[in-house]
C-alpha cells in the first residue's frame, strides 16, 4: 500500500474537512506534510488550487493519491512554527514586525486574488500561518475557493428565504469564529475583500496576542501607533465598501505607515545625535577650564607669570598665601587660562595630561615674559612640569 510508505512521526493540524500530518518518506528517508481528507470533494478542489500556485509563499505539491475510501495530499513540510503557536508562547508580536508580516501575507494574497478566477482562501488565521526564518508562510487551503463559485455555491447553500442564516447547512463557504468575515455567516457571498477582513483580523491578533473582538473592544495598546490601529479597522469594516479593496490597498498602506514611521525616528535621531556633536565639545572645553584651573591653581608657589606688565606669583612666605590666592584668581578673571584652553582645544589637547598643560603654560609665559623671572624682577630658579 501507498500509504505504508510514509511513516507518521506527529500531527501537524486538524480541522473540519481533515487531519495534517508530519510523515517520513521510507523510500527517500525525506520529511513531507501529509493531509488526509474524508472529504474527497474537498480533496480535489484543494488540489486544484494548489496546482495554480507557484509561490515561495504557499506549500509545494508533491503527491496526491487515493486509498482505503480516503484522499491524501502530500507537500513540503514548512519548518517553522505557527503563528498562534508564537502568540500563545511569547504573547504579542512587536507592531513593526506584525505590520511587516501582514504586508508580506498581503502579497501572497496579491497572487491568489491575481489568478484568473480569483482564490479565496477563506481562512486566514493565526494556525494557518506559519512563521519561518523567511517570512510568513500561508497553508491550509482546505476552505479556499474560486472566486467566480463562491457567491453561487452559497446563495445554493441557502434557501431565499433564510438569506440572513448563521451559516449555510452544508459548510459551502467555511470559516473561523473570529477572524471570519460577516458575509461569510449571512449568505451574501464572498470575494476578495472577504480575505482581506480575515487578515485585517491575523493583523490584530498580532498586535494584542488574542482573538478580536467587536468592533471598538479589540484590546488596543498604546505602544501601536494610532494610524496602525485605523488600517486595522478599515480593514475589518462590516461593509466590504468600507475596508481596502485588495490586498495591494492593504500592503500599501502598512507600507507607508513602516515608512513613516521609521522616517520620523531617523529623524529623532539625527536631532539627538546633533545635540550630542554640539554638547561634546562644550562639555569637553568645560572640563578642560575645570583640569587648567586646578593645574594653574596647584603650580609651585615660586612660580610667577607676567601679564601686560601686571605680575601676580604664589606667595611663598607665610602669610601672603590669601594675597597669591587673590591674584591667581584675578588672572583666570581676566582671561588668560580661558584663551589658553582655547588655543590647546583648537590644537586638540582638549583633556591634555600634566605634560601637555605644562607645555600650555610654558607658551604663555614665553609670550608674556620670561617665566623664570620673579614678579619682582629678580632671577629666579626656572619651574617646569
């Protein structure tokens, strides 16, 4: 038998129509997606959709077969983990991450609705994405129709005068509580935008880690910015008028909030970062008055500096130390240390050590007069550093 070929190692899934399996491949010793439908009409027409696609963003056909009253489908295995298992694991995603994974979903959802006819997938929900080191994935096309059949296959479902019925009896159009659009359980038919209400609901999902709600009661947080929240209920109008007409619209619009968005904070950051090469070398200068004035102010007290003719030293007989202090202090009022800051910033040595501000201080007494001078015009031993 067929099917002995495959070694079931764990189920992947189930729903209403099957059950998904992770199987081993005996013969190839390769690991496959394998979904067993009691349906066979559901069988076929998934297959079907399956054999249009061709897209990263959807599960490959391998196989199909038949067995024991029973229809298979085997496909690659998506490593990766769904996107309800992230949310129930690590609660809600970043809301760029989830705005980037929605614009994603919205091109594939640009490939099914792009066929001609249309495919609606019809069940766009946490478990039926799976998330993988190259973006999302979308599976389970298990509730997916053709675009031109939905409407009839449901007014069929329906009689004329239950219009307004939950559902229809037979499960022609199928969806999940929740992230289902409301046309789905009123018998008006579907079409694209039915999809795009589901993934506006995923999106929301997303952003607060649980089912949405009715319309204003969708746990809103404040960390999403604001315009993020009305693609969110545009995108789950009642009225299919009222949200984005297809997925292009949809990717577009979370494209330029992302856009935006990021502008705005690369501007934050150039102002910030602005402040930060303006304050540096203020605050550098600052401190370098701060290390010049207490060098100045801890010189030996035989040294002596002449400015324009007005000598001040550090008193070195007891008693005179107030009097040094005083003219030490008038110096550094009337500029002196200030402009030989400057000068050595200009140069460079904006933290220099005590080599480098000995260096200063010898420059300035060169051009001032002879730092080896006494203020009282006599020889003096010459102080260096």
């Amino acid at each position: 038998m067929l099917v002995q070929r495959y070694r079931v190692l764990k189920k992947l899934g189930e729903g209403g129509c099957g059950r998904t399996w992770l199987v081993r491949d005996r013969k190839l010793g390769k690991l496959w997606a394998m979904k067993e439908w009691v349906e066979k009409e559901g069988a076929q027409e998934e297959l079907r959709i399956l054999r249009e696609l061709e897209s990263p963003c959807f599960p490959r056909i391998v196989e199909c077969f038949q067995e024991n009253g029973r229809q298979y489908l085997l496909m690659d295995w998506i490593r990766g983990r769904t996107l309800e298992e992230a949310l129930l694991q690590d609660g809600p995603l970043p809301w760029r991450t989830a705005a980037a994974h929605t614009a994603k979903i919205c091109r594939a959802l640009e490939t099914l609705h792009g066929g001609t006819p249309a495919i609606l997938h019809l069940d766009l929900k946490p478990s039926n994405i799976i998330l993988t080191q190259d973006g999302p994935r979308l599976i389970d096309f298990g509730s997916a129709v053709l675009a031109d059949a939905a409407a009839d296959r449901a007014e069929a479902a329906l009689p004329a005068k239950r219009a307004e019925a939950a559902f229809p009896a037979d499960r022609a159009l199928r969806g999940t509580p929740g992230y289902a659009a409301p046309e789905l359980y009123s018998g008006r038919g579907a079409d694209i935008r039915s999809d795009i209400y589901g993934l506006g609901a995923v999106l929301c999902a997303m952003l607060t880690g649980k089912k949405p709600g009715p319309a204003g009661n969708r746990n809103r947080t404040e960390a999403v910015p604001q315009r993020l929240w009305e693609i969110v209920e545009k995108a789950m109008k009642e009225e299919r008028e009222g949200r984005f007409q297809n997925a292009a619209e949809f990717r577009r619009a979370l494209e330029t909030v992302l856009a935006e968005t990021a502008e705005t904070e690369k501007d934050a950051g150039k102002r910030k970062s602005g402040f930060f090469r303006f304050a540096a070398p203020v605050c550098a200068a600052a401190a370098a008055v701060a290390v010049a004035a207490a060098a100045f102010f801890l010189l030996p007290a035989e040294m002596s500096i002449r400015r324009e003719g007005l000598p001040f030293r550090a008193a070195a007989a007891e008693g005179k130390t107030g009097t040094g202090a005083g003219k030490r202090r008038e110096a550094v009022r009337m500029g002196s240390l200030w402009e030989l800051v400057w000068e050595t910033r200009e140069k460079g040595r904006l933290l220099g050590l005590r080599r480098d501000l000995g260096e200063t201080f010898r420059k300035t007494a060169e051009r001032n007069g002879n730092l080896s001078k006494k203020a009282d015009g006599s020889e003096g031993e010459s102080t260096g550093f």
